[in-house]
C-alpha cells in the first residue's frame, strides 16, 4: 500500500506544473517552462522518496500546449533525454505514477471537435508516461464524461469512441466514478464492455452510490484490475465543512482516515490524498499508516 498526493509540493518551493498564457506561446517560453517542470519533478520526486511518499500524480501542466494544434515544436525528442532520466528515477525507487487530464476531455462528447481534442490530450498523457519507459502500472484517469440527457447513449459513445483509441493508451486508461454523474455501478457498466479498470474515489463514492458499503465499493473496484496494471488505485479525500457537498478538505481529517484504513484493513490498494493542502496533510497521513501497519 502506497500513499502520495497529486501534482504540486507545497513546501520546496518549486513548481512542476509552470505555464504561460497561450497568446504568448513561442517555443524559447515552452522550452524554458518544461526545463523548469521537468527540473521540478525530479527535486518533488526526490522529496517524496526522501519522506515515504511512493505514489504520485504527475501535472498535465508538465509541457504545455502539448496537446494543442500552436505546438509543432519537437518536445518529444527536445525533452527525451529528461523523460528518461526522471522515468528511471521513478523505477529505481518503484514510486507508482498516475496522471489525470482536465475536465474539458471527454471522449463521450457529443461533439465531434471535443473529442478529436480530447483524444489528442489523452495521447499526449501516454506520450509523457511511454517516453519515461515506465510500465503500465502508471495509469491515466479519466471520468466517464458527461449524460447529455441520456445516460445509456452516453455510455454506449464512451465504449464505441474507446474502441478506437491507439493501444497504448487503452493500456493506461482507467475510469474513476465521480459525484456527480456516473456512480460505481456505471463505471462497472463500462468496464463489463470495454475492460478498463476502475479507479476507486473514496469521497465520490460517499457523495453517489447505490448503497454499496466502502469496502464492497472498494472489492468490486479491485477486481476490475488485473495484476499487469498493479493493484488498484484509490483517491482519498473527505468533505470540507460547511461547504457544497463534493468539495475536497483543505486538510486531513485523521479520524475519518484511521475509519477508513479500519473499513479496508486487508485489502491492497494505493493511495492518492486528494487534499487541498498536499505533503503537510501526507506525512500525517503516513503517520497514522504506519501505525496502522504495525497494529494489523
């Protein structure tokens, strides 16, 4: 069981997801911006290690505009040699590596533009992922997208545009229930028809199920993993007081995750902290893991 946080260290003071305004793109401030991320990165993987954090989202901010029709230059080969030495560095210390693209990709759109943009996001995630040698363990999330009014037709666009994508990317693909629209039951749905494994969000979940007890949620999730894309993965967060249902903590609650630690005890999965305030709320987070590992 493997605990990080997503994308941005808060504490070292140096950023990997660094951008620039696209009416200002040129390819000297792209190159400058991905030195900088890709520099960050490594400095933000190292602490990570340093500290016990061996589970990571890497920033879809990592080359910017990477996905986007301005950008001709070659970052691939420019970059290939930092991919490489990051991707090694990763496998050295076996950190488990996911990446999750912004809302806008939706490969169940009704829109034909949305889609052709979606996938082209999509294969730039993969490009990141395949370019630092890393195995399919390191996965891409993504929602199940949007209902537009009928949820079994959208459903039925995600498996149809799904069996079209390159097979790299189905490789990494994976789905994750969200609070709103598409519950643990859809996702299954979706994976009974296309094999994709489903990422378990555990704060998703309590705000939208279908009476599935966490740990049932939790078994029926893993077992949509097979042991060549590792063992499933799992975001943590809880609600922030007196804010909208659905909105993430700024920080952990210790209780609610020794409670949940409780409600798991003896299954495998690794754990990403969705919580606002990253690597503070991680160490206690690791903290009371431990403990944990120690009492079972």
């Amino acid at each position: 069981m493997k605990l990080g946080y997503p994308c941005i260290n808060r504490g070292i003071g140096c950023t990997a997801n660094s951008t620039f305004r696209l009416a200002s793109y040129s390819e000297e401030r792209l190159v400058q911006k991905v030195e900088n991320n890709l520099n960050c990165l490594f400095q933000i993987l190292q602490y990570n290690v340093q500290n016990g954090f061996y589970f990571f989202r890497i920033s879809s901010d990592l080359v910017p505009f990477a996905s986007h029709p301005v950008c001709t230059f070659d970052w691939v080969g420019h970059f290939r040699g930092q991919l490489r030495k990051v991707g090694n560095f990763i496998k050295e210390h076996s950190i488990r590596i996911s990446m999750h693209p912004d809302q806008f990709v939706l490969i169940n759109a009704l829109k034909d533009d949305v889609v052709e943009r979606s996938i082209r996001e999509l294969e730039y995630h993969c490009t990141i992922l395949n370019e630092m040698d890393l195995d399919r363990t390191a996965k891409i999330q993504i929602h199940v997208g949007g209902v537009y009014g009928d949820k079994h037709a959208a459903i039925e666009r995600f498996v149809d545009r799904h069996k079209f994508l390159n097979p790299s990317l189905k490789r990494r693909l994976v789905i994750e229930n969200d609070d709103r629209l598409f519950n643990l039951k859809d996702c299954l749905r979706v994976h009974e028809k296309t094999n994709i494994p489903i990422l378990f969000d555990v704060f998703h979940h309590q705000c939208l199920n279908k009476g599935e007890s966490l740990r049932m949620g939790l078994e029926l999730a893993g077992q949509t993993w097979k042991k060549s894309d590792g063992v499933l993965m799992v975001d943590y967060s809880s609600q922030q007081p007196g804010h909208r249902l659905g909105t993430h903590a700024k920080s952990i609650d210790l209780q609610l995750f020794q409670e949940f630690l409780n409600q798991s005890e003896g299954l495998d999965f690794d754990i990403m902290l969705e919580i606002k305030d990253k690597e503070k709320s991680g160490l206690k987070a690791l903290e009371v893991l431990e403990e944990f590992r120690k009492a079972s």
